[in-house]
C-alpha cells in the first residue's frame, strides 16, 4: 500500500469521526432529552460506546479498504450492513454496560443520522470526481466547493471539446445501454455524447437514466441533434435487429452496435463498434452449451485435430472455459495453433494446456501423440477445405482428409479413446467437389466403425462466419479497396453460423453420441451471396453500381449453387437438442470401406489427379460434377 493510499483511507476515517461526533453532541448535549437524566460524563460514554460499535464493525466489513471515487451499489450496501450491526450491538449494549440508560429512539437516531452523513459525504466525493471535466461557470463553482468541503483536488483530464463530439441516440434503455451511456458520459475523452434513449417500453419513456432522456420510437431524433444511433439490444430477435437497421438507415444514421468486438467475444466485455454484415446474419441468441453437456467434457483428456484454425481454435476456447483435466491441441501449421495457445494461456493461466505439432497423414507421429497424451475425446477438425484449391491438388486431399482421417480413427481405437467427433461439412451432402467428395468419405469410414473401446460420430454444417476463407472478409477487403466486388454467380445461396455457436453445437452432438451417428445442424435459412454483398456495400456508406460495381466471375471448379444439410425432419430422428438432427443414413460395413479405401491408394498410386478424382466419384456414389447438379 502506497503512502497516499494509507493518507486517504486515514482522511476518510477522520472525516467520518468528526461527523460521528457532532451527531453525538447534537443528540446527546445541544438537543438533551427530557426522559433520560444523563450527566455530561455518561453521554460522552454513550457517544464513545457507539463510536466503538460503528468504527469497529466499518473496519471488519473493510469499508475504508474500498475505492469510493468509483463505488458501486455493493460498496454502499455493504456500509449499510456494517452499520446496521453495528447499531444492533449498541442498542443490545447500552442497558447492561450502563444502568442509567438512554431510550431505544436516541440510539438508533445516533446510528442512522451518522449512516446517513457517511452515505452523503460519500456521494458527495464520487460526484465531485465524475464531474471534475465539466466546463460551465455554474458547475465549476459546484465542483469547487465540493472538493473545498471534501478536502480533495481532482486533476482535471484533458477533455475533448463539447462542439467536437458525436451526438448519439441509444436505441434501448436496459442495462446495457444504461452500462454505455454511463461509460460515455464519465469518459471526458469520449468522441461520443448520448443525448436520448429510445425504447418501446411506455413506462420509462418520459423519465431519465443518467440525466439522459428517454423517448419512444416515434420521436423526431433530430430534435435532439443526433447524428448516429447505437444498439444496446443483446437480447432482440435477428427479425427485430434487421427491421430496426432499415428503420435508421433509411433516416440517413450512421449505425453501431454497444456488444462484442469479434465472433470470437475472447475477451468478454463490450465495445462500441460499427454495425457490421455479420449482425443481420446473426441467429437468436440461444445458450448451446447446457450444464450437462459441460459436465460431460469438464475433467477429461481433450484432443484438437487442426486446434490452430478458425474451428479448431473456437472448440479449444469453449474447452478451456468447461475446466478440461488437460486440453491438446494438435496441428500441422504452427503459427495459427501457437496463437491460440498464447491467448488460452492467458485467459486461463491454471489451464493443462499442450501443442503437438505433428501431421494427421504421418501415422506414427499420430500413435506417438495418442500415446503420450491419452486423450479420451477426439475433436477430429483438421482438413483441407478450400474447394478451388483442392480441386487442382486432388491428390492431397485425399491423402490429408481421407487417410488422414483414417489414421486417426485407427489410432484412437489402438490407444483406447472413448469418443472421436469428426466435424464435417454441407458440402458433403451429394458433392459436386472433391472437398465435399472426400469429406463425404471420411463421414462413412467413421459410421462404419463397431469399435468396443471408441465410439465414433460425425457432424455436418455450413459456412460459419469469420471462418478462414469466408466470403465476408474477401467482400471487406474489396470494398476498402474501391472495388469491384466479385461474385461467382448472382444465383448462389450459402447457410452461415456463427463459430461459437457451431463449436458448441459439434460439443453438444459429440456428447450425446453413442456410436456412428451422423449429425446435422438446423444452420436457419440460407443466404443469398449477391444480396450479402450489396447490404455489405451500403453499411460502407456507399451505393452498389454507383460507388463500387458488383461483378460475377462465373462458377470457380466444382462451386455449387447451393448447399444441402437436407433438414428435413420427417426424414431425419430429432434429439434432444431442437438445432440437432440425426441423418437415418445406414453405414456400410467395415469390409465395404476397405475396398473403397484400396480403390482410392490404387488411384494415388498412379501419382495423377484425374485418376484420384475418378476413383472418388467411384467409390462416393452421390458425387456429381457441379454441372450436372447445377444444371438442374
């Protein structure tokens, strides 16, 4: 503890025993009571004993420990409670201690009138801090003797100036954008000054939160010289959110959000940022993750096939938070998997963390990792998923997502792991690819597995938002650029997730499993990619065609139009999970597979992609050249 430190605690007591004292003298002298017959040396003890009860229990409930320049609603209960107490024990003490007594009213008036002035000093002081910037005559003479009453000079921080700050309007008056207009209004530096709140709820329209009015949606906000609006909405439905962005952006206001920073929310607190594409592409907010899903991975040995990548790094978070007995992330691209482990081991410094860098095609190097880390759930995320550049390397993916896979699955069987989850993809549904061909394969090797020590499962789903390789991201960086931005076909529609909440959902399949389930997520409705781009375009600030053209480059290789999860529930089994479906897919035996895995090493054997491709249409019935399912 700091010289200053200890000086300000001691200040603070002195203030409050000055306070205690005049309130005693009050009482007891300058307004005697007419029922007790007290001489001047009694009163003096009473006020001495009640000195004793109060100052005592203020320091056992650390009152004086605590920052009242920033105090919360806590820090004043807690002194209410220590004062309470402490007037418990002095009413239960003054007639044993003193046989001359004093009555029940006078000493409760001591304990509150003193409770009272400590509450308002208190409040004085935090008030004279939070407004230590204001620039008014009338205010500084305020601030002025406050700090002269308080004995405290606040330095003033430099303060930008009031003309030169943005005018917003807060569209929710909850506590989220209490929580912002708080932190804009205390901020002397903010660029930002709320001036009103809209809400719909009729009975906080007409009051103030923080000096800050509130109106209903049908207020001119020009009248109070709003220049942009901000959602402090986390709990509206994505109808909502994207009715109230055509509301604003029609009346011209630049729009941002008061939430998370990234997808990713890894640090947990809010900011204010600028409302972006992914917030209409946004599903209702749902907890995935219930407690006994959490329970289930909570303590146990957890391996991450490819833990560096966009996936595999999301799981290795959601991981990390349940409290795993040990996390191991495994991956063939160290930079991606050592910044993972850099932000987890800051995030969670207790954390069991591990990395092995090691390739999922070298069958040796995978039995060593099993072996010495004894995992007991796989994540299995590592794959190759361009599908342009798989297309043009046929061979590596068959190699890295096939055989790759395959020596894991026989891996985790040999070291006994109790449960291995493949992660698949929407492209493997009647592939038009050799991504979605190969990823299709990898489905029915892990459905044929009967293994006693391992169950095996599988789950499907879309483009997850933010994801390396994602569209929005390619679309931003044209957009900065001027333009143009490129589409492959006007007609094309994509499903798109969030990260967190396809992580979760592949964690709540995985642990409902029992064994060779194949699983499918509800990924909502799917995404016109033209309309993306031109909403995109607009929440820039710019108009399509006019400021940056929108232009179709044509179908890259094996592109389909439209991607298929076939949620259909009549032909799929529900589960628990209303997002979470079962594919009635029956699985080929383990002799079956093999011979299609021969075909494939016999077609890699020849060292050409045509022949692999071939041999992945053979052995993949459902594998189509993009033009004959597009051109239907």
């Amino acid at each position: 503890m700091t010289l200053n430190q200890k000086q300000s605690r001691w200040k603070l007591f002195l203030f409050d025993l000055a306070f205690y004292l005049l309130v005693g003298i009050f009482i007891f002298i300058v307004y005697p009571s007419t029922i007790d017959r007290l001489n001047t040396t009694e009163q003096l003890l009473y006020i001495a004993l009640g000195a004793v009860c109060v100052f005592v229990l203020r320091f056992v409930f650390n009152v004086y420990k605590r920052i009242w320049r920033y105090a919360g609603s806590s820090d004043y209960l807690w002194l209410v409670v220590a004062d309470f107490i402490a007037g418990v024990i002095f009413v239960l003490l003054r007639a044993p201690l003193m046989p001359q007594g004093i009555t029940f009213v006078r000493a409760v008036s001591l304990i509150c009138l003193n409770l009272l002035g400590a509450i308002c000093m208190r409040l004085t002081y935090q008030f004279a801090y939070q407004n230590r910037n204001q620039t008014s005559k009338g205010q500084r003479r305020i601030l002025s003797f406050l700090q002269f009453i308080t004995g405290v000079k606040f330095a003033q921080d430099e303060a930008l100036p009031e003309n030169r700050k943005i005018r917003v309007a807060i569209i929710g008056a909850g506590s989220v954008g209490a929580m912002l207009a708080d932190e804009l209004l205390n901020n002397p530096k903010a660029v930002y000054k709320p001036v009103c709140f809209v809400d719909a709820n009729k009975e906080k329209v007409g009051r103030t939160i923080a000096r800050v009015p509130v109106v209903n949606n049908e207020t001119d906000l020009n009248s109070f010289g709003v220049q942009e609006v901000v959602f402090a909405l986390p709990n509206i439905t994505n109808e909502r959110r994207k009715e109230l962005f055509e509301v604003y952006k029609n009346k011209g206001y630049k729009i941002k959000v008061y939430d998370y920073p990234s997808l990713e929310n890894t640090d947990g607190r809010r900011q204010l940022r600028d409302f972006a594409i992914e917030d209409l592409l946004y599903r209702n907010t749902v907890d995935v993750i219930d407690e006994k899903t959490a329970a289930w991975y909570r303590g146990k040995n957890v391996m991450i096939t490819g833990g560096g990548g966009s996936i595999g790094s999301e799981l290795a978070r959601q991981i990390a938070k349940i409290g795993p007995g040990r996390l191991t992330l495994l991956d063939n691209y160290e930079n991606g998997v050592y910044d993972i482990q850099q932000e987890l081991l800051t995030r969670y410094p207790g954390l069991n963390l591990k990395v092995e860098i090691v390739n999922i095609c070298d069958a040796d190097g995978i039995q060593r990792v099993l072996c010495i880390n004894t995992p007991d759930i796989v994540l299995h995320a590592a794959a190759h998923k361009h599908v342009p550049l798989m297309e043009r390397n046929v061979m590596e993916a068959v190699k890295n997502n096939v055989f790759g896979t395959l020596n894991m699955v026989e891996a985790c069987e040999r070291n006994g792991v109790k449960r291995f989850i493949m992660i698949s993809t929407d492209k493997a549904v009647n592939p038009t690819n050799v991504m979605g061909a190969t990823k299709r394969m990898c489905e029915m090797i892990v459905q044929s597995r009967k293994g006693d020590r391992t169950s095996f499962s599988a789950t499907r789903f879309g483009n997850v938002l933010g994801s390396n390789g994602s569209v929005i991201p390619l679309f931003r960086r044209q957009i900065a650029n001027g333009g143009p931005v490129t589409i492959t076909d006007k007609r094309i529609t994509r499903f798109f997730m969030t990260i967190p909440e396809a992580s979760q959902l592949v964690m709540t399949s995985g642990a409902m499993a029992k064994n060779g389930e194949l699983y499918v997520l509800d990924m909502g409705k799917p995404v016109k990619i033209y309309d993306l781009a031109e909403e995109m375009i607009r929440l820039s600030g710019l108009e399509p065609y006019k400021d940056i053209d929108i232009v179709e480059t044509g179908l890259r290789p094996g592109e389909k139009l439209y991607e298929e999860l076939l949620i259909r529930t009549e032909e799929m089994d529900k589960t628990e999970n209303d997002l979470i479906f079962i594919e009635r897919d029956k699985p080929l035996s383990e002799e079956e597979i093999w011979e299609k895995l021969n075909i494939l090493r016999e077609a890699l054997a020849t060292g050409h992609n045509t022949a692999v491709k071939e041999a992945l249409m053979k052995v993949v019935p459902t594998y189509h050249t993009p033009e004959e399912v597009n051109g239907k």
